[in-house]
C-alpha cells in the first residue's frame, strides 16, 4: 500500500458509523461518529479525499454490501474484511465501536487483514433465494414436526405405507376427524401451515429455475450439473455460493475455503489432525457433503444424469466420470478401514470439492 494513502475504517451498524481517519505517518487514527445513511458517509470520504487518496475498510456484518459498492461507484476503494480473520490481542476485554474502528484502520494499514470476495448483484440475488428457500424448508419440517406429535399425542398413526408425507398421507390426514371442537381446529390449524409452507417452496423453487438462464451463473450451473449428486438447484447453490472460483490459486486452497480441511494442532515432534475446521461457507458445505452421499454407488450414468449433460463441454462431462470412479474407489478404501460413515463421507466431500474447482477453471 502507497504509504501517502489515507486509510478509512468504518465500524458500521444500523443507525451509527463510527470512522478511524489514519492519515500518512501518524500511529493513532482521529475517530469521527456519523450516521450510516450512504449520502452522509460518501460526503465524509469526499471531504477526507480532499486532503490525498484514501482506502476504505469495514467488516462484513449485517449491513452487507451497500457502502462497498456506494464507494466503489464514487471511485473510492474499499475492502471488506473477514471478521474471523481479525488478529485480537488475548489480554483485550474493552470491545466498544470507536476502539475497533482504530484498531481496523492500524491494522489494516499493517496488511494484517484479510478481505472477502463481494459478490455481483446477481449472484448476491440468487444467493438470498437461496437462503431463502432454506429457511422455508426448515419452517416446513417444523410444521410437520408439530403437526405429526399433534397426532401421535392423540393415538393417530398413520401405517397405510411406509413414507410419511406422501399423497396418501395426506389424503389420510385430511380424512382425520375429532371429538371436541378444538381439537379440530387445532389439526386444521397445523395442517394450513403445512400446506402454506409447501405452496411456497414451490413457488421459491419455481423462481429459482428461472435463474439457471442468467449468467455468470448458466456457465457455471451447466457444467456442476455434470457431476453425480448435483441437479439444478444444488448446482444454483454451488455457483451462486462460491462466486468466482478463479479467485482460489489451487483445489485445497477451495477446499480450505469449505472448512472440509481437518484443523491441527501440532508442535515440534507432535502433530495432531482433528474435525474439519467447518470455516467458511456453511452453505456450500452442506450441499457438497449432501451431493458427496451419491458417490458410495458404482460409477454410472442413468437417464437423469445424462439428460443434465447434454449440452455442456466435453472436458467437463469426462471430469465428471473421472470425479464417480475416483470417489467411488476413495469411499470404500476408507470404509474398508473401519472409519464412520459420517467421516468417509467428509473426506470425499473434500475431494469433490477439488473436482468442483477444476471443472470450473479448466
């Protein structure tokens, strides 16, 4: 960094924005409290940007990207920083937003940050769809949940077929009648919330299909929908989770990024291996380890499969067959050794991992 660069820290939150000034040469920053309105915070980097050029920063949180892309279309460079990646002193107990805003701005000024990928605007859209299709799919397992213990308190089991919430049971569970008034309120109530949740997941999934068609992300879904365990909205969420995969130098470097990596603790002779660090993604982290399931099954390419293929590059459907036999062998020289199925599964999920990235930088 140009030593003649003003830095800027914003410590940002819904209604304040506390500002670390650090100009060249001096060691404290001059702390300014704003509001967090964007005009108010773009007319404080133009006064500043008065006196020489400035680099912005603040932590990710919950107020997202708006001030990152609000200064970057004025021409004012700013970074987003992880938060976790945040050096912090093991005797500090005093956190106030004024200390933390000062304490950005040293250290970012030191290099000792890490910045975040920001996503475009697209791929932030499909990204909140996402989540929002994940949030309604554990509203409706809370809703069948609750309405499923309603029946078994009251005797009512349902033994017509194995599989729960299938159209039998759901005829079955309009069929139920009660005694007492309330009771019958009571299971109309939890079937409505079963049948709204239902209604708008479809809707959800519906609008997310419309999404495979815009790019960046058609590019990238057509060739993730190649590989076994991975249709279209598991290939949405890949795309739009992991951005641009071009951004990681190396396949471990991504599967750093997953948190599929096991963390250690090792010093001088000593080296110890433990649980995946679970960093990162969360998001894309389920949806590899659920896709990584498939591969205990031989290597084979059934109708669904090929039909998701067609079309897309050849390198990328034989990355995709190369990925099944690899994976396949993996999962059971590692079962064979009496290792957890939970464990097996991981450590194939980190390496479809690596086929992820390759196919989509080759």
């Amino acid at each position: 960094m140009v030593k003649s660069t003003i830095i800027i820290a914003f410590d940002q939150h819904a209604a304040t924005t506390v500002a670390a000034v650090l100009l060249p040469g001096q060691r404290t920053p001059a702390l300014h409290s704003l509001t967090s309105d964007s005009p108010t915070l773009l007319r404080f980097v133009e006064r500043i940007r008065r006196q020489g050029p400035v680099q912005c920063c603040y932590e990710a949180g919950p107020c997202g990207f708006e001030l990152q892309r609000a200064l970057v279309g004025h021409d004012a460079p700013c970074d987003v920083i992880a938060p976790a990646l945040i050096p912090r002193r093991p005797g500090d107990r005093i956190k106030t937003d004024r200390r933390d805003a000062g304490q950005l701005a040293i250290l970012y000024r030191a290099g000792a940050l890490t910045a975040i990928h920001i996503p475009t605007e697209q791929e932030e859209a499909a990204r909140d769809l996402l989540r929002c299709r994940e949030d309604i799919r554990a509203d409706l397992l809370r809703a069948r949940h609750r309405l499923s213990k309603f029946l078994l308190r009251h005797g009512r089991r349902f033994t017509g077929t194995k599989k729960a919430w299938s159209q039998r049971h759901g005829t079955w569970l309009r069929a139920q009648t009660w005694p007492l008034p309330a009771l019958e309120q009571t299971h109309g109530a939890y079937v409505r919330t079963v049948d709204e949740a239902v209604a708008r997941l479809r809707t959800v999934e519906q609008e997310l299909r419309a999404l495979l068609e815009l790019e960046p992300l058609r590019t990238r879904v057509q060739r993730l929908r190649c590989f076994r365990g991975i249709d279209d909205l598991t290939a949405l969420t890949i795309a739009a989770e992991l951005g641009d995969p071009r951004r990681f130098p190396t396949a471990p470097s991504t599967m750093a990024y997953v948190g599929l990596v096991p963390s250690e603790h090792s010093s001088g002779t000593k080296r110890a291996r433990g649980a995946i660090t679970k960093t990162g993604n969360a998001h894309l982290r389920r949806v590899l380890v659920e896709a990584a399931w498939h591969y205990r099954h031989k290597p084979f390419v059934g109708a669904a499969l090929r039909g998701r293929q067609r079309g897309a590059p050849e390198a990328a459907i034989a990355r995709a067959w190369t990925a099944q036999q690899r994976l396949y062998r993996r999962y059971h020289r590692l079962a064979a050794r009496g290792k957890p199925s939970q464990q097996v599964n991981t450590a194939v999920a980190r390496e479809l991992t690596g086929f992820v990235w390759a196919v989509l930088t080759q």
